[in-house]
C-alpha cells in the first residue's frame, strides 16, 4: 500500500460552495465586513443603505437607513457592536447595536 | 407555559440605531477605519483631508490637511496611533498622534 | 574594523521578490484579501467569480462562480472557513468550505 | 481650585501631525496597508508599482515591479513578510521577503 503522500496545506481534497445569496439591495454592493465575533454580515450598497445579515443562516436582520447617496465604505469597530458606514453624501455614520429591552426603534429594521 | 425557544445567536431581538452623524466633509467619504482601541473613527474625502472622530461622542478631534487631492485610502496601524493615507496626489502619508505637552502645531487642528 | 552599526528595523539589507504570479482572471482584480490563517488568498474580479488561491504554492484552489455581474469586495469572516462577497449584481454571497467527505459540488472547483 | 473634568476619551489635548510624506509615485494611490509589525507601509498606485516604506523613517525601501496595469488592491498576509496585490491586469501577485543572505535580485530593489 502507497504512503499517502504529506498534505501540503489546502491541496488537500477541500471545497467551497455557496452557503447563501443574500439579496435585498436594490443596487450595487461595493463594501463589505465581518464582525469579528463573526456573526455578522455588513454590506454598504449604492441603495443608500446599509444591510446585516446573520453568517450563520443569511437571514437579513437589520437595514440601516439614513445616508442619503451611496454607501462606499464600511468597517466594524473592535468589539462587533459598533459600525462605521461612509458615503458619498459626506457622511459618517456610527450605528450600534442596542439590545431588544431598550427600546426597537422601528425605523432601522429590516 | 411553553419554553422559550433557544437563542439562535443574532435572532435574538436586538437592533441598531444611528448613534452619531459625523458632518463636516465637503466632499464624498470612501474611505473609513476605526482604530485598534476602538476610539477613533477616521475618514478620507474627497475634500483633500482626512477627519478624525471620537467615536464615543461623535465629536470631531482633528482635521489632517495636506493632500493636495482626493484622499481615496486610509489605514490604521497597529497600536492606533499613526494613520496612513493614500491619495490621489500620488502621495501616501504617515500621520502620527502627538501628546499635547509636545506642542500643537496648530494647522492640524480641527 | 568599525562597529557595525545599529539595526534599524527595516533599513537592514532586505528584499523582496515577486514569489507568485496568480493568472486566471480574464478582467481586473480590485479586491484581494488573506485568510487569517495565511494559507488562503481571494480575489474578487470584473470577470464576475472570486477565486481562492494557495498562498504558499500559488496554486488555483477554486473558482467561486454565480455572482451575475463584477465582484467589487470581498472578506473573510474570523476563522478563514467563511469569505463573503459583494457584487454589482447588488447580492453578498456567504461562501463556505466543505471537507471532501462532505461532497465534491463540482461547479465549484476551479 | 476647580476639580479637573473626567477624561473622556480622546478629548484629552491630544493633536496629530503628519510625520512623512512619501512621494514617489508617478500616479495616484489608492490601496495602503501597514504590515502586522507595524514596520512596513505598502502603496498600490496607478503607476503600476507597489512601494514598501518604512513607517518609522518614511524610507522607500522597495519598489515592487510587475503588474502591467494600475494596482488597485494590496493586503499583507498575517506574519508580514508576504504581501498580495491585485490589478487591472487581471494578476495577484504574492510578494515575498527574502533575507540579504538569500540573494538581492535586483529588479525589485528601490
């Protein structure tokens, strides 16, 4: 019987597939992030929105609306409960999250 | 009483709120970053600067002027005390914070 | 015979060389990113996929198709089984790696 | 003698300088990326060159040469001595440092 040869980092048998499409903008997408707890998912779009999705099941959870022209770049602070959205309307906005007790702002749910 | 389902990591009911509007660019924002410690928001325009925010109260900390073009990519080194910036002056450059006993040179101010 | 001087971080005699040429691509690549556990590079392209490459061998591992129009960003969530994706086509795709007794989904492959 | 309001934050007098230019290219930055040491800068640029700076002294330390269109994505892998690049060209390229003792191929120096 053939030694198996030595596995050579990501040559072994591995693949990739497609977990979920997460659609919902009505524009393009051109920012993306991941929290760093790694549950969520961030998407700025030329929809003058910003998206979170949950990584595990791709569910949509919040839409953040207020800039008023595209949304261009996008970063999570340390800590996955701060995000930073920056836009062609000169814009920065600081969104965080806030737990279901202190009260559900309508507005920004999906 | 029926049990209450188990949590399924963000489907639990939280929300986001718009927590801060960070204005006073002239121009688009396509690039933000929040630093490693988690307190400063930066942001290149396309007004020739990048702004540094507090991103506890939103307050504008400073303005870095001297690009003579478009700022179109900003990083954050590690340690959260130097920015980098790329511009479309063909420039990159090195933004370092300074405590204020070592003098205020005014220009950078906001 | 003189002292040799103090090494000063970078300054010391260093190079860098090109290790890898990735082809495959047939339009641009604007996005790039590295898995956290630096075995993984994806690229994002006009050509609508984003292709996952080996980064020690520059082997093509996969060619990760159904994105309908430009890949414009990419990120791999914490943990380097996830990468998510951002599209003209106005969807974020959530890809995933399957071990090979899981199911070889060809299309996938490169 | 008034007691002296709580620290908040960065409103401490702080203020930022701009410590180095980094001129050299012949065309417009925008992708930078500092390395995990926080010792190396790296610029894509629309000159088709990635530079590599020391963040300390502001030095060029090299010129990475290759790609035959704009450079418009860079990321360094974790560990710092391997970067990605990806261009107009439809090419990622890994970079790779190589120690003096190992070979100074030229074409890459600064």
């Amino acid at each position: 019987m053939a030694p198996r040869p030595p596995s050579q980092g990501l040559s072994t048998p591995s693949t990739w597939h497609c977990q979920h499409i997460l659609g919902g903008h009505r524009s393009w997408v051109r920012a993306v992030a991941v929290s760093a707890d790694g549950q969520i998912i961030a998407s700025g779009s030329g929809d003058r929105t910003v998206k979170l999705w949950s990584l595990a099941t791709g569910e949509l959870l919040h839409t953040l609306s207020g800039h008023t022209s595209w949304v261009r770049a996008i970063a999570f602070a340390p800590g996955s409960d701060t995000l930073v959205s920056g836009s062609w309307d000169g814009t920065v906005r600081v969104w965080q999250e806030t737990d279901g007790a202190d009260g559900l702002d309508g507005p920004y749910l999906a």
